[in-house]
C-alpha cells in the first residue's frame, strides 16, 4: 500500500470551498431571518451569496475558456 496521500483535485477544493460558502451563506441568513422574523432578509443574503458564487463560476469559466485557446 502506498504511503503518500492522493492530492486533491483543483475542481474538488473549488466545490469544498463553494459548498462550504453555501453553509455559512445559510447559517447567516437563519441569523438574519430570526432576528426580526422577516423572511426577505434571509432571501436577500442567500440571493447575494448565489451572485457571488455565479460570478465566479463565470470567471472559472472564461478562464479555462481562454486557456484551451478559444477566443
């Protein structure tokens, strides 16, 4: 058996490091709802969370794009 451990891939950390956003994306967004039980607080800190993680799909995206040599 092998004795060194198998490096993670860059697309694996990339997903752990998004899902671990979207958790404490949801965790202050329970905060803000319970702080005065209005429903839109919670929506509007999930709905940011949600742009910042598309826009940098976005970004990941346009840069693999550009290296594979495409226009």
């Amino acid at each position: 058996m092998p004795d060194t451990p198998q490096a993670m891939s860059p697309r694996m950390i990339t997903a752990l490091i998004m899902g671990a956003l979207i958790l404490w994306a949801s965790y202050i967004a329970a905060g803000a709802y319970w702080y005065n039980h209005n429903p839109w607080r919670g929506v509007i800190v999930m709905a940011c969370m949600g742009g910042f993680l598309g826009f940098w799909l976005l970004l990941l995206w346009n840069l693999k794009r550009k290296k594979r040599g495409q226009p």
